[in-house]
C-alpha cells in the first residue's frame, strides 16, 4: 500500500507548514539533512528576492494581481472571497492549460484538486517586488476586503488632489499594466507581453537593485541561463563588486559544505552495509575532495565572516549549534585538508554525527535502527543553487516578452 502524508485540518498555518515538509521531499537532492537552510536561504534571498523554488513561471506575478483586482471591482464579499478567487484560480489554470505552452502551469495533474494554489506560492513575491501592497497575509487580505469597500467608498466623491493624497486605498501597485484583452476568459497564457515584462523588470530594479536578479534583468542581452549555478556569472560587467564577493562566499560555502552531506550518505550507507552505496558515496566524494584540493589558494584567506553577516542582514535566525558546526567543518577542511575528513575515525565522521543527533535527537538515522531502515538511499547531497533554477525560469520568460512587440501575447 503506498505511503501518504495526512493532517488534521486545525488551522491555515498547519496546512501550510504540511505542505512544506510535502515540497521537502519532492527533491531529495536538496533535503536540508544537516540544518544549513539559514545560510542558504539567506544567500537566495540575497540573490534573488522575491522568488522560491516552487514557482514555475513568471506570468502568475501578473495573472494573480489581476485576478483579485477583479475580485474587487466585483466587491466579492470577505465571505466569499475564498472560494471565488479558489475557482478563478483554477479556471485560469484550466485556460492555461489548453495553450500551445504548458510548462509550469499549475493542476497539470492535480486539476481542480489542486491543493496549494499559485496566490499561496507567489503571495509572498507580490510583496517582495512592490505589486502587492497589502502587508498582510492573503487570509487576512480576504478578511479586510469588506472594510475595504468601505473605506474606498469614502472616496467615492472626493475631489482628487494633483499629489493623489486623497486617492481611495488599494492592495495592488497603481501602475500594474491593465490585463489583456478578454482577460480573464480570453488571451490567458504564460507569455508575457512587452508591458509586462517591462513592469516586472522594473519592479524587480526599483525594490531590489542591489540584487543579482535585479542585474541580470536589466542587462540589455540575456544573460547564460545555461549555467549551471549564479556564481558562474559573477564575471559581467554589470556586477558590482560587494555582490561580486558575496558571489564567492556562496560558492565556497555551496562546494566545502557538500562535502558534509556526502559524507553523510557515506556513513549511512556503511551503516546499511549497502556495497553500491558506498561505493557511489566514495567515488562522489572523491571527486568532492580533487575539486577542493583546486581550491587550496582560494579557501586560503577566506573567512566566514562575509557568511555571517549575509545571514544577519536577511534577518534569518541561526543559533549558535548551527555556526559552530559550520565553523568546525570548514576550520577541520582548511587545516587537514579534504581527504582527511573521509576515513573512517576522522573528526570530521564524529562532527556529522553530533549534527544529525543535535537536530533530530531520537530521529537521527546515524543512531536509530528503524530510522535508517526507512532512508530512501540518498538525502540532501545536492549543491546550493540558492534558487538559481527558479530565477532563470522567471528571467527567461521576462527576455522572451521584451522580445515580443507592443500588444497581447495571445496563446503563445
């Protein structure tokens, strides 16, 4: 019988937080096994914020917009809300699906069944790019919407001053570009037109332009959206130099700390006494240890403090465990070198286990038997991207709208 994943249905916040364990596991590559996800998230949000690596394309940061405006033009009630814009959202979907480009439209499978919409997956980048300017949660925008018609009443016959000081309230940026024609029954696709990846673009820039995001969107050519990770392009012209050494610090940080998760799946494949396993373990972190021996001049003078205060300046909590056995790894990496970190009895095999013990205490798979019994074979050993995957994805559809000319994208 296969495995599912249930929970009582007590409240929002417990649905959501059951749908980002649900998206934890889609990716085992990437799993959060050792408890880096401060650093790492810190870092994307550096780089490109306002994005997270379940969006899919970048026409959902137009489409949702208009569709509450609707919604509100409409004066949908506070307690219809939440199943109005629910079927609106499926029926956008439903529209999108029956163009020519279906890529990263949301219910491709799931359909009406859809259990977390693309409001709750972009909520969050509407706020962080300046189009929406409702600072509540969409649950809370739902509830305020009945005072809202109030209040937008008030306005209803007042003179408007040159300033717009007297102008009625809104959730949503003044200068969003008016959807397309037919909008929402008709010309409902992923491809943006040139205004709107123009108003994306300049979104970005005007509330992010310090961000690797913001200068990769406004290069007059599209940058390589082939690469494989954002430090690869730290070489334009157009990145400044504090971003420029924040790109290294990534990459150091993304490569030496690899080694950990590599070298946990080692253990725990020795655990299992599983041959393959070890095997594939041994010969990636072998790899791992040749590619940092190459980094011997640059892991010289690097320091983590450029780390630090990334992670201070996003505001994300990282307690003390968590930089110690940071700390400890790179300080054992940088003085005994890679190879020493692998054998058996190393310091670095003691480290790894203290960390899994520290964060899942009786869960750890390094202690508990049935733990182990359930692991899956391979778990967090992917490099840090820091969301690249998903900024190129939205930075591909901007460059192919500004390619577009003036007028609907249509269906494309």
């Amino acid at each position: 019988m296969a495995s599912t994943l249930t929970w009582l249905d007590y409240s929002e916040r417990d649905r959501r937080r059951a749908l980002d364990v649900i998206d934890l596991f889609r990716e085992t590559g990437t799993v959060d096994e050792l408890g880096l996800a401060g650093v790492r998230n810190s870092f994307s949000d550096l780089f490109f914020p306002g994005t997270s690596t379940i969006q899919t394309r970048a026409c959902y940061f137009l489409l949702l917009p208009w569709t509450f405006l609707r919604l509100e033009r409409l004066r949908v009630s506070s307690s219809k809300a939440v199943a109005r814009a629910r079927q609106a959202e499926v029926n956008l979907n439903h529209r999108m699906l029956r163009g020519g480009d279906t890529a990263g439209v949301f219910g491709s499978q799931a359909g009406d069944a859809l259990k977390r919409l693309p409001s709750e997956v972009y909520w969050g980048g509407l706020g962080s790019w300046g189009i929406r300017t409702f600072s509540g949660h969409m649950w809370a925008y739902f509830r305020s919407l009945d005072a809202f018609y109030r209040r937008g009443a008030q306005f209803t016959n007042t003179p408007r001053d040159p300033e717009g000081r007297s102008a009625a309230p809104g959730n949503w940026h003044p200068h969003l570009p008016a959807p397309p024609s037919g909008f929402p029954y008709e010309n409902v696709s992923v491809a943006l037109r040139r205004q709107d990846a123009e108003y994306l673009r300049d979104r970005i820039q005007a509330r992010h332009p310090e961000s690797l995001l913001a200068v990769l969107a406004g290069r007059a050519s599209p940058p390589d959206l082939a690469a494989g990770r954002p430090w690869q392009l730290s070489h334009l012209p157009e990145v400044s130099p504090a971003l420029r050494e924040h790109l290294r610090d990534a990459r150091l940080f993304a490569i030496c700390m690899q080694g950990a998760a590599l070298l946990y799946n080692l253990m725990l494949s020795e655990k299992q006494a599983h041959d393959g396993r070890i095997e594939t373990y041994q010969a990636e972190l072998a790899d791992w240890v040749a590619e940092v021996q190459d980094l011997e001049s640059d892991l010289a003078d690097w320091r983590l403090d450029g780390v630090w205060s990334v992670v201070r300046a996003k505001s994300r909590s990282l307690g003390y465990p968590t930089r110690s056995f940071v700390t400890r790894w790179i300080d054992n990496l940088k003085r005994d070198g890679p190879e020493a970190l692998v054998p058996q009895g190393s310091v670095a095999r003691v480290l790894v286990r203290e960390r899994e013990v520290q964060l899942k205490r009786g869960r750890a798979r390094l202690t508990n038997p049935r733990r182990l019994e359930l692991w899956g074979g391979r778990s967090g050993t992917g490099r840090m991207a820091y969301r690249w995957g998903a900024a190129k994805v939205l930075l591909k559809d901007i460059f192919d709208g500004l390619e577009r000319s003036e007028g609907d994208a249509g269906n494309a």
